[in-house]
C-alpha cells in the first residue's frame, strides 16, 4: 500500500494560540487533515483492489479528496490571517 502523503503544515496546534476561536480552528483543521488521510488510504485500498467500491464510484472518491485538500488548504491561510481566496478580501 502506497505511503500516505500528509498535507504540508499538517500540526497545527503548534502555529495557534489558545483563544477559544482558535482552538476551534485548530480542531476543524485536525478533523479536516484526519478525514483527508482517511480517504487518501480508502482511495489506495480500492486501487489495489483490496476494497470493493460500496456504490460510490472512484471518480466520485477522488473528487471529493480534492475537495477536502482544497478545503485544507482555505482554512490553513485563513488560519495564517490571509485570505482564503474568497474573492471578498476574507470576510467571510
């Protein structure tokens, strides 16, 4: 089985304070990063063929792998107090 690849900046607790808001923050990007990997092995083990596909289609897996990475990637600028490429200058 392939290696997991873990995304870059995947500690974040370290690169926060404690306020309650970024304690949230912190823990959405832990459960994020969990979810991420999670799939990332479920992807690899339905390519070795190892798993059998339960009704949802690889294409439809993988999709939503990159949604997840890209959803890493907002909340870890947002984070870091750039915008997360919103559009509205991070409000929101």
């Amino acid at each position: 089985m392939p290696a997991t690849t873990q995304m870059p900046g995947a500690d974040f607790s370290s690169a926060l304070s404690v306020s309650p808001e970024r304690q949230e923050a912190v823990e959405r990007l832990e459960r994020l990063q969990q979810q991420y990997e999670l799939l990332q092995r479920r992807i690899a083990r339905v390519e070795e063929g190892s798993e059998p596909l339960d009704g949802s289609s690889l294409t439809a897996l993988r999709m939503r792998l990159d949604g997840l990475r890209e959803d890493l990637e907002r909340q870890r600028r947002r984070a870091s107090g750039q915008c997360c490429n919103c559009g509205g200058g991070c409000r929101g």
